[in-house]
C-alpha cells in the first residue's frame, strides 16, 4: 500500500477536495524506481508524476465506488512528514486535530492556503482517514490496494 496517512480537506465554498497524504516510504521508493524516478523520499514527494499518480489511484476508485464530482480529491501533496503527537497533528489516541492540520498545511504550504482560502472563517467539511482503504477500497471487492 503506497498510502500510509491521509487527510482530506473540503471546504464547501469550493467545488474540490484536497488531500495531504503521508506516502509509505517503501512503497513510494519502490514506484520510483519501477517508473525510472530517482531522489530521496523528500524529493520523491516533491515530483509531480508522483502527485499525479496517486491523484489518479483515488480517482480511480472514486469512479468504482460512483462517487460525485465535488467529491473527487483535485490535488494531492505528498508530505515525507507523518502526522504526529510531537507536531501537535495527534491527540494521544491517535485521532487526526483537523484544525490544527488546517492550520499547519496553511502555514507550511502556501499552495494549501491558496487552494483553501477563506476556510477558517466558514463552514468546513472535513474527510478524515487513517488507511485510504478504510474510505474507498475494499479489497473484497476486487480492488487493488495503492
């Protein structure tokens, strides 16, 4: 499995998702290298066809599971970085702090901010998962685990 953290971001004056993933070191390295790609994890996450790839792996279990537009992830940014206790992105039990998520990929990402403007100051919506698979992917239903 290529994902190994995800935290998807809507805000309902916008018409996409966007979605900060924490990619499986390995499996990451792994693609890279069957696709030609070369570069540490950080620069890894930085290359767009990386990006793009994953986008497309949610799309495409997107359309399996007829989801809507609006409810398709448009961007994705891969961070080497998992969410942790020690960035305040965790509470003890493991449970995603959304709004100081929203607010650390605001500062840390001004493409995030840009792509979630005006989100403090009005309604969210929030998508929250720990495994993609959890989400969208059931294997029993023959899909392949990215």
């Amino acid at each position: 499995m290529i994902l190994f953290q995800i935290w998807i971001y809507g805000n309902s004056f916008e018409s996409f998702l966007v979605a900060i993933v924490n990619p499986n070191k390995q499996a990451l390295e792994h693609w890279a290298e069957e696709n030609e790609i070369s570069g540490d994890y950080p620069a890894l996450c930085e290359n767009p066809r990386e990006k793009e790839y994953i986008r497309g792996e949610l799309s495409k279990i997107a359309k399996a599971k007829k989801l809507k537009g609006f409810e398709f992830i448009k961007a994705v940014h891969l961070d080497p970085v998992p969410f942790d206790i020690e960035h305040d992105l965790l509470t003890p039990k493991y449970s995603k702090k959304r709004p100081q998520l929203l607010k650390h990929y605001q500062v840390s990402y001004p493409v995030f901010s840009l792509n979630c403007k005006n989100s403090m100051t009005h309604r969210k919506r929030h998508v929250s998962i720990s495994l993609l698979c959890a989400i969208f992917c059931f294997l029993s239903d023959g899909f392949t685990a990215i």
